[in-house]
C-alpha cells in the first residue's frame, strides 16, 4: 500500500508541475529579436533595423523612436524561409568574374526570413518582409500561430507532404 501512494502522489505533483509549466510558457512573452524590416509595414522606411517581439496579441516592431503593431488576429498568413543574406540583399557574387562568387559565397552570414501577410483596420492587404539572425523566424512563428495567426504552411509530420491533386476526369 506503501508503494501505491507514493506512486499516487508522484503523479499528483507531476500533474500540478506540468500545469504550472503550461500556465507559464502561455503567458510567456517573447524576447525582441533585431530584425531588419525589408518592406511593407505602413508608415515604416524600407530597410529600417529594429526589434521584433510578439506581445499581448500583437506583432510589435520598435525601431529608432517608433513602434508599429500588427494585431494577431488581422494576419491572414505567416510564413518563415532559411536563406543567406547574399541572396535577399545585394547579390555581389553575380558580379564577380572567373567564379569568384563562390569563393565569396563563403563569407555569407546565414540568415531567416519571415514573412507575413495581414489587413489593416480598413481592409486592405499589406505584407511584410522581416530578416533575423538564423534559427529565430519559426520561434516567432510559433508564437503567432499559437496566439490565432493563421499560416498557410503545415506544422508537423505532415509538413513535407503535398496534397492530392483530383484528376481531371473527376472534376465537374
């Protein structure tokens, strides 16, 4: 009988721990990551360095003495994409004669892209470019995801798989 309440009690404090947990992570905030926003936040400079968090239903971006927000529940997609900077910046290896461009290739730094798409209070569609140091984009995705933004690309198992196309003796 000895055994059995220990056993009991294990898993009583191993249920409220993980509750505990779980409260925690939801209304965790996340931490700003420098970001560079390519283009498409109204009233935000292309190219403008800043910071980027996901606070209280909102996208934020500060930069310089300005913030600008996009609420959670008006993006309609969010999408990520691992590329190096040498490709959504300047492309100098193109330039380079002789194949010294994959010389140069070398000295690219890694970078995410997140993209997201959203309407503004009156309707319209925006979409904006942000690039961030590599391995931060999904985090920030995950957290949009996880507070109603919608994406367009599954998570999961299933991610890498393509949906059926019907043939075309099915359709009407």
């Amino acid at each position: 009988m000895k055994i059995g309440s220990r056993i009991s009690f294990v898993a009583a404090v191993s249920l409220f721990a993980g509750l505990v947990i779980s409260i925690a992570s939801a209304e965790q905030v996340s931490k700003p990551v420098k970001v560079v926003q390519l283009t498409g936040l109204v009233g935000v400079k292309d190219n403008a360095k800043g910071t980027l968090s996901v606070d209280k239903g909102n996208l934020h971006f500060a930069h310089a003495k300005q913030t600008s927000d996009v609420t959670v529940a008006s993006i309609e997609d969010v999408s990520t994409g691992a590329d190096s900077q040498g490709a959504v910046g300047k492309t100098v290896s193109m330039a380079v004669p002789y194949g010294g461009g994959r010389f140069l290739a070398l000295f690219r730094t890694k970078i995410d892209t997140l993209t997201v798409q959203y309407r503004d209070a009156d309707g319209g569609l925006h979409g904006a470019i942000f690039t961030m140091p590599a391995g931060t984009a999904e985090t920030i995705k995950q957290e949009l995801v996880a507070q109603s933004a919608h994406t367009s690309v599954q998570q999961g198992p299933d991610a890498g798989t393509s949906p059926s196309v019907p043939s075309a003796g099915k359709e009407q």
